[in-house]
C-alpha cells in the first residue's frame, strides 16, 4: 500500500467520511474511492452494496478478484449532560472506539476538569447541534433530567438519521417526555425510536454501571444484525 | 496502548513515517466460525512490533513471521490459515474456522 493511500484514507476517516480502499488482489495495484466518488468507479454498484453494510469484502468482477477495505466515519455519541453517569461514560466510549462529545448548558457542569481527554461544550443542545451534524453513525444519549435541556436535543435526534436514541429517566417521566414530544408533532413511530428508561437491563446503579448498560444498548444497536436474539 | 480500528491504521502511517518499515496485514475471506471479521487489520513494523490482530492470537504469530518477509521483499502475499493439525507442526484455528489474510508492504 503506497503511504499516500494511507494518509488518504486516515484522513478521511479524522473528517467523518466514508471511503472504500480497492485492493486487486491479483496484482496487487491499489486504488483510493471517496464517497463522492463511487459513482464514476468502474466497481460502483458494488462499492454503493458494500457501503451500504458497512462491511469489507471479496468482489469477483470482470474475471478479477478485487478486496474492498470499507471505512465508514468512526461511530459518534453525543451526550448531553455533563453529569455523573457522563463522567463514567466518556473513558468507557473510548475504549470501544466510539467518540464521544458532552453538550451541556450549564457551566458548572461542562467543565474540561470534569471531561479529560473528550470535547466538552457548554452550550445549549439546539445551538450547537446542527454545527455537530447528527448522522446515521450518531447515538444521541440525554442524560440531564431536565426537558429543557433534553427535549431540544431529543427532537433534534427524532429529525435525523442517527441510530439510536436514549434517554435517562422513569417509565414516569418517560410518559410525560412522550406528551410533550407529541405535542410538538412528533408521532408514536418517531417516539418509539428513543430507549427510555435508557439502557440494557442489567439491574445498573452506579453511574458506572449505568454507564455500561447504556453502551450495551448503544452496541446492541449497532450490531443489530448479529444479535443471535434479534 | 489500546487498538481500535482507528488507531492501527493510524500507527501504521506514523511508523511510516517514521522511517521504519511497515507491513498490514488484513482478513480478507473467513468460513466457519473465524474469531475477528473480514476487514480486521494488523500492523507489523520491521522490529515485529505489532498492533491489531487478524486472530484471536491463534496465527498472529504467523503472520508476524511471513511480514518480514514482506517488508523485505515488498511482494505482497496471501496467507491461509485452517483447523490446526495437532500431528504437524503448523499454526491454525482451534475454533474450527478458516481465514485468509493479505499482508502487504506500506511504500
């Protein structure tokens, strides 16, 4: 592999875009498919399937083996609620390879001392949202208790494409969030997307283990096609 | 130093340009039950240090062994692993599967 399709497709993944590497497994000769640019590809249709799934593979097209190395955009959750469980949950995001950002309106809370190592933005969800880009590999995962911090943020994911929603509270409070949400127009189907009460049930009580529960439901999510439950 | 997908193609590009001289290796085929998925990259510099795993660390070893090779001679090769064969001396997957890996030089 030449070190410019190395650094071609490094970058694109630090740029939250999907990229396909096509190997000819025969002779070896490589080339580099940004996103944009499958459709004039002499692979497209299959560099659009196996993009599509998100999964490398073997291709036998026109008499010749060719391995397409699929990159899609590291998997992001955003977190709003600069709280406790978010503390635990930051440091547990990456180690499983997801990126997390925390939004959180109260400076109190969203503070770097309290965040090491991952963007911390103290601003209100609906702000700074639309900046962020929520998209079919974002988790949006609400966390404050509070509805005027968490619904903004809540209708924001119910608009996108993003792949999972939760959000932190009560079967009670659910109830009331599911009012208020279809009130503002939302529908059963739309609000069906959010887990609530967030997370797998693993009896959680720690901000710990809560933490742990709500990336279980966020793999779960991810990797729907594998569960041997589904 | 913890591996995510991200930072094994990541290292490979900063071992590069290091100076050093870097092979991947990358699972191209798996049948049965194989332990890492189609796509699993691992990185090998000229000293066998290694990042990722194409195994559950059944043929890394292996791997590591034919990526000299690879570093070398900058041919890239296709490497096959199957059941293990307790009788002979050779590498392969307790878990029943088989895998293909491809290990190629960084240039």
């Amino acid at each position: 592999m030449r070190l410019r399709l190395l650094s071609d497709l490094n970058a694109e993944r630090a740029a939250r875009r999907a990229a396909i590497l096509v190997t000819d497994v025969a002779s070896g000769e490589q080339r580099f498919v940004r996103e944009a640019e499958i459709g004039s590809d002499p692979l497209a249709e299959d560099l659009q399937e196996s993009l599509r799934r998100g999964k490398s593979g073997l291709v036998e097209r026109d008499g010749g083996q060719f391995f397409l190395t699929v990159q899609t955009p590291p998997v992001r959750v955003v977190v709003i609620g600069a709280v406790h469980i978010s503390q635990a949950l930051a440091p547990m995001a990456k180690g499983l390879d997801l990126d997390v950002t925390i939004i959180d309106p109260r400076t109190a809370f969203a503070t770097p001392e309290r965040f090491p190592d991952v963007p911390v933005l103290a601003e209100w969800p609906d702000a700074v949202l639309p900046g962020i880009g929520i998209d079919r590999y974002t988790a949006v995962v609400a966390l404050t208790h509070d509805p005027k911090i968490d619904d903004p943020a809540l209708s924001a994911a119910l608009r996108s494409e993003c792949f999972y929603i939760g959000a932190l509270g009560s079967r009670k409070t659910h109830e009331r969030r599911v009012q208020r949400l279809s009130a503002s127009g939302f529908s059963e189907a739309d609000l069906a997307r959010i887990h609530a009460p967030i997370g797998l049930d693993i009896g959680a009580v720690s901000p710990a283990e809560i933490a742990v529960s709500v990336l279980a439901e966020i793999v779960a999510s991810l990797r729907k096609e594998r569960r041997r439950s589904a | 130093m913890l591996s995510t997908d991200t930072d094994i193609l990541k290292t490979a590009e900063a071992w590069k340009r290091e100076g050093r001289g870097v092979a991947i290796a990358t699972v191209v085929e798996t049948w049965g039950s194989a332990p890492r998925p189609v796509g699993s990259h691992l990185v090998i510099d000229q000293d066998t240090n290694f990042l990722g795993s194409v195994s559950g660390g059944c043929v890394e070893g292996a791997v590591i062994t034919e990526a000299m090779d690879v570093i070398a001679d900058g041919k890239p090769r296709m490497l096959e692993f199957g059941v293990a064969d307790e009788t002979a001396w050779q590498v392969g997957l307790s878990c029943g599967g088989r895998i293909r890996v491809y290990v190629e030089r960084v240039d």
